[in-house]
C-alpha cells in the first residue's frame, strides 16, 4: 500500500459522497486550524496596513490645510 501511495505515476481513484448528510461531523481535535490561523495573521496584518494608511491620508490633509492656510494668510 505504501508503494503505491508513494508512486508518482500511480493514479489513485477519488471518492467522494454523493450526499453529505452520510458524513459524519468532524471533531475539534482533528481539524486543522493552521489556514485559519493564517488567514486572520493575514487580515491583521491587512488592518493594521488600512490603519497606517489612515493616518497617512490625515496627515496629508492636514498639511494641505496648514498651506492652504498660509498661502491665504501672505496674500492678505
């Protein structure tokens, strides 16, 4: 069985239910939340980007006011 499995050429049959009410539910202890972690580590990380991003665009503005400002403060 091992040898088959480990033949690159061997073509394995697939299986799959043609009704999933069949299947039996699947317990916390044998689920693999490595992706899920991932994933969220992702999102953070995407937030955490949105969040400096932010404050990028609200310093811009606000530099934008003070020479907005001081143009209209020189020309009076």
């Amino acid at each position: 069985m091992v040898k088959l499995c480990l033949d690159p050429t061997m073509q394995l049959l697939d299986f799959y239910s043609m009704n999933m009410s069949h299947i039996p539910a699947v317990g916390v202890q044998h689920v693999d939340v490595s992706a899920l972690l991932q994933e969220v580590t992702a999102l953070h990380a995407e937030v955490r980007s949105l969040t400096d991003v932010r404050s990028e665009i609200a310093a811009v503005v606000n530099y934008q006011q003070l020479s907005a400002d001081r143009v209209t403060s020189v020309g009076v």
